[in-house]
C-alpha cells in the first residue's frame, strides 16, 4: 500500500463512496484507492454485491450507522485490503461479510464502535493518543519513535521518511500540539516503555512553527516554549490526525 501517487477518495463524513446498486453480470475491478471520510447505513466506505472485486485499497476512517464501518459486501471479494479506524454500530466493525463474500490477504484492525471512546494513551495507527476531540471524533497521534538530535532543516526530512503503522501522512508538530504532549508526558512515557517505543526525553524538540532564522522548540523538562537558530540541533517527533 506505498502509493508513489495515493489516489484518496473521500466522502466528507458525509456520503458512502461506492455504492453498488445491483450485481455486476462481469467482474468489475477496484484497485488501488484510498478510501476514507465515507458515511452511511451500512458500508460506510463502499456497499459491494456480487461481481465486484475490490483490492490492494486502504479503507480508512469512515463511519457506519449499523452495519460494516468500512465496507460491506453482499457476495463481493476483498483482496489484499488495509480496513483501519471505522466505526460502526452494530456489526462488523471493518467489514460486514454477508452472504457469499470471500475476503483474502486483508489486515483488518483498529475498528471500533460508535460508542467506543478514545482516551489519551490508546495505541493506535503506529501511535499513541495524547489529545482527543469527542465532538468531532478525531484524536491526535505521536510517534513511537523519535529521531536523534538533527537540525530543524533537516526535520522535515525525517518526517517525510517516517511511516510507522503504513501511514505517510505524518507531519511535524506544532508547538501547541506538543506543549499537550507535555501535560501528558508521564502517561505517554509509560506507554512507550512497556511497547519498546523511546520515551519522549527531557530535552527540546522541533516544532513546525517558522521563526524565520529560528524556529520554535517546546522544551520537555519545563513545557517551556521557545525559539532556536534552525543549526541548532534537537529531536523530532512525528504526529498525526486520526477519525475514530
């Protein structure tokens, strides 16, 4: 599922993405999308019948009402598919099976239901929570691992080149977001110690906040926010937005 080129099809939290109104008379294929944002009743990514293949796809944060938070087949194929983070109500957290469907080679975790909460120190999506949204369902993710001290130029850099849990849409935090990493340092850090990560160390870190000639660090001994010349060098930490 490294995409050099990710074709993402969303659905705003909305709309379900493919909905199959009827079974296909010749094998229709789907191949190589990510899917996410989709809602519905049931299948909140994609509603698939029979004649219908869908694989090598990435099936990510959409939502349910009853049935199939991600996708639903009704005598429909699923190859070699991620279904990660959807939510549903009833049945089939990632996927609903019904009658007839084949799924093969697929990852199928993280799934959760409607009513299911997040709470800061879950692990999920190759990182752990440290701040939450339940109106809007969303939370934020820190790597498990850091990077060693490098100079804020080449932070971005190593963002780019993280992708733990298959994702590769993690960025560099702000200083915000890591000042609420602070708040709940002690309760990540246990985290990271009984899952192998590195511990967030009590030193600086980079933020994505440009100060011209300097940017800004959170420093994690005091919280204290500031700004250093960009040569300096401090450690990085990789974040992410989640739907849950």
């Amino acid at each position: 599922w490294e995409f050099a080129h990710i074709t993402s099809l969303y659905g705003s939290g909305t709309n379900r993405i493919f909905t199959q109104q009827s079974p296909f008379t010749a094998a229709t294929l789907i191949d190589g999308f990510s899917i996410t944002q989709g809602k519905a009743d049931n299948g909140g990514g994609a509603y698939l019948r029979a004649g219908a293949i869908i694989q090598n796809c990435i099936i990510i944060g959409n939502e349910a009402s009853e049935n199939g938070g991600g996708v639903y087949l009704l005598g429909a194929t699923m190859n070699a598919c991620l279904v990660s983070n959807n939510i549903y109500s009833s049945k089939g957290g990632g996927v609903y099976a019904d009658t007839g469907s084949l799924i093969k080679g697929c990852i199928i975790s993280g799934n959760a239901t409607v009513k299911g909460e997040v709470a800061v120190g879950d692990l999920l999506g190759g990182g752990i929570v440290y701040y939450t949204n339940s109106t809007a369902r969303t939370a934020y993710i820190v790597s498990l691992d850091s990077s060693d001290e490098i100079a804020w130029s080449n932070a971005a850099a190593w963002i780019t080149g993280y992708n733990s849990g298959t994702f590769t849409d993690w960025t560099l935090p702000t200083s915000t977001q890591l000042q609420q990493m602070y708040i709940v340092k002690a309760l990540l850090d246990n985290v990271l110690n009984n899952t192998g990560g590195i511990a967030l160390a009590e030193n600086s870190y980079w933020t994505a906040n440009d100060e011209g000639a300097k940017a800004k660090i959170v420093m994690f001994d005091t919280g204290y926010a500031g700004i250093l010349d960009k040569t300096a060098n401090n450690k990085v930490r990789a974040v992410r937005e989640i739907v849950y």
